[in-house]
C-alpha cells in the first residue's frame, strides 16, 4: 500500500465501526511489518495533536534544519571539527561526567558497544567475567546475546519478576558475580523503578559481595522526580554508568560511559578495539548537548503530565465500558508505561491507525504486542506534544479509539 493510500483509505461513513474494524484488520494483516510500521508513520506524522514525535520519523531535511537551529551555543562552531575523539566530543564527554558526577566518560557510537566495554573492563579488575542481569535486562533480549558471544562475558539471571532485583534475591544468589547490572528504568516490565531505598539496599548487598554496580540507565536521565534525587546522587550507588543520548533527548544516537578515569582510559582503548574510533562525531555530539540542555530539562514535566495521562486513560477506558484495562505502574514512574486491554493487538494497533488518519488525533503510536491470551499491550510515551493534552481530551480520545475496536458500535 503507497503512503498516500495509507493516510487517505476510509471506508463509507454509513457502514458500522465494528464491521469497518473488522476489513481493516484483514487488509493490514497482509502487509509486511515494515509495510505496517511506514503506515503508521505517515499516519503519525499527518497527524495535528499526538501525544510526542518520536525523531526518527523525521526528515533528513528536518532533522538537519533542526541541528543547524539548536547548535549555536553548544560548543564553539569555529572550531575544527572532531578528529577521532576530540574538540566537541571530549566537550560532550566531561559534560556527562558533572552530570552525573563521575570522574569520567566515554563517548561510544552505541549504547551496546558501551555497556560491554565498560563490563569486560571490571571483569579485567574483579578477575570475574559473570555479570548478574535481570532476565528482562536489554543485553537479554534485545542485543541478540553480545555479552557471551561478543565479549566473553556471562551473564546470569538473577530473577524474571517484572520489577528490579531485591536485595535478599542478590544476597541469597547461588553463585558467584563480579558485577551487578542494574536497568534503570527496567523497560520490558513497564519502565519501573524501585524505590530509593529498594535501589540503595541493593547496591549494598552487591558490594557486599565483592561485586561492582553498573546502571544500565539508558533512559536515566528521566528517574530524577521517582527517586527524588538529582542525577548524581543516583550514579553516586553505582560504579559505572551508561547513559543514551536519543531515547529521551532526542539526539541523533550515541551513548557514553562514566566512571573512575583509570576505567575510562581502558575503556577508550577497547572502544578502538571494537570499532568505535570514529573520524568524526560532531553531528551526533551536537545533537547530544542539544539534548542535554533543552531536554533534560523539561522530562520532569512530561513524567509528571504522564501521570495525568496515565490516569486519564484509566478513567476513559472504564467510562468507555471496557471490561478490562490496565496502565502500568498505575502511577507511571518515568514518561513512559504501558497499557494493557483485552483485545488481539492486530485489532488495537489498526484501531489506532484509523483513528490517527481519519481524525489527525494519534493516540497510540506504536503497534500493540500479544501479552497473553486475549491480551495485548503498547507503549506510551508523553513528552513536548502531550502537554497540550487535557484529561478530557484524552478520555475523548479513548472514547473514539474503543468505538473503532471490532464487536464496538458508537
């Protein structure tokens, strides 16, 4: 299906939402799932009010328009450009390392790259290349198992539970570690985190036995208002940390590591190793600062609005006479949860699609996922756009989303 048939096809107004619900869900389950992921994209970005614009549906034009307006101020623009790691990258790196307070950092291409570098580096000095991980950590399902086949790191489970590690789980684990990775928020359970106490009392039983901490704190930078800490005091429980540079800032990509310099150091030598010795940085960099200094700013205020939204949802879906619905955490602890409904996610996700495209009002941006047996759930993220969202205009959204499911008449 061409872009243009994507954001236009509608059925007869006469005929039934159900029945509408019902032909659009057969159709779109012949598409590929890139075919389905440009639909939703073209929808998304026709769309006059959705709760955030996800960068990478953006234009290369628009993306370079957006660098070219933001960078004056970062970092001196009549400098030469970066060479293999210095002039605006090492600007960005000792940025990183105020912020949170580390002696240190990295900058790294990748967020992957980074987090086996910094761990194969403490497996070096702890003489102990096991690394306890949640089994819903990132390294676990999403980097199709970098650790061992990469790094000749291993990596043991310490518990499945959607939420972070215990304390009495680190201290009662059968068997040895030399570092403790911690996902900061734990994004496949739902973006949660655990209380300050909680994180305190389990970098303790760490260190108790003899392991280092890494935060894995690719969406860190929002954790802040749930712990009621700044950014330092929550790297100063870990021995290393690693922070992204795109997933809630909004840069073009990039990662880096912090820590104590002597690890830093070694780490730069094994990211010329693995390939992570670039020419030139600067797009990525500049786009890293931005981000830094006008988004980090401002996440506070889209969690605490996530958590309007949050409950908004919650009501809207009850009032719309939904059997069962659920947002998770109730109470979101970053700007972003998730939202559970009892429907096949083919149905949810061509819901939303016809609902962005025909009202130019995007709900729900990303596709739906089977969470069990007539169940499904997606991934909510409010930022800059959703500010503008009333409780009442998301429980009228909610209200036109349930009308598009199939067996739901208006």
């Amino acid at each position: 299906m061409s872009d243009t048939a994507a954001e236009t096809e509608t059925e007869p107004a006469e005929q039934p939402v159900g029945e509408t619900a019902e032909k659009v869900t057969q159709e779109t389950a012949e598409l590929s799932p890139e075919q389905r992921f440009e639909q939703r994209t073209v929808a998304w970005r026709a769309a006059e009010r959705v709760l955030w614009r996800p960068s990478y549906q953006q234009t290369i034009r628009e993306r370079l328009a957006w660098l070219n307006e933001s960078a004056e101020g970062m970092h001196d623009l009549d400098q030469r450009a970066d060479m293999y790691g210095d002039g605006v990258v090492e600007t960005l790196e000792e940025r990183v390392a105020g912020l949170l307070g580390m002696d240190a950092a990295a900058f790294f291409p990748t967020g992957t790259m980074a987090q086996q570098v910094a761990l194969r580096c403490w497996a070096g000095r702890t003489g102990n290349a096991t690394v306890a991980v949640h089994a819903l950590g990132h390294p676990e399902v999403h980097e199709r198992h970098a650790f061992s086949q990469v790094s000749g790191l291993r990596p043991v489970r310490v518990t499945d539970q959607p939420r972070l590690p215990t304390a009495e789980e680190i201290r009662d684990f059968d068997e040895p570690f030399g570092a403790l990775m911690l996902e900061l928020p734990l994004r496949d359970a739902g973006f949660v985190l655990p209380s300050w106490e909680e994180l305190s009392e389990v970098a303790e039983a760490a260190r108790e036995r003899d392991a280092v901490v890494h935060i894995d704190g690719a969406r860190l930078w929002e954790c802040a208002t749930h712990f009621g800490r700044p950014l330092d005091e929550i790297a100063d429980l870990a021995d290393s940390v690693y922070v992204s540079f795109y997933k809630s800032l909004g840069g073009f990509g990039g990662a880096a590591i912090a820590g104590p310099k002597t690890l830093i150091d070694e780490a730069k030598t094994w990211r010329h190793r693995y390939g992570g010795m670039i020419l030139q940085q600067f797009p990525t960099a500049l786009a890293a600062l931005i981000g830094l200094e006008q988004e980090l700013p401002r996440l506070p205020e889209y969690v605490a609005h996530a958590r309007v939204v949050a409950a908004a949802l919650r009501e809207g879906f009850a009032e719309a006479g939904v059997p069962w619905a659920r947002v998770h955490p109730e109470e979101p602890h970053t700007h972003q949860f998730q939202v559970w409904l009892p429907y096949e996610p083919d149905n949810l996700t061509n819901a939303g699609l016809r609902q962005t495209e025909e009202t130019k009002t995007g709900l729900f941006a990303q596709s739906w996922v089977r969470g069990g047996p007539g169940l499904a759930f997606t991934e909510v993220t409010v930022a800059a756009p959703g500010l503008e969202w009333t409780a009442d205009d998301v429980k009228a959204a909610v209200r036109d989303f349930v009308e598009r499911l199939p067996g739901v008449s208006s």
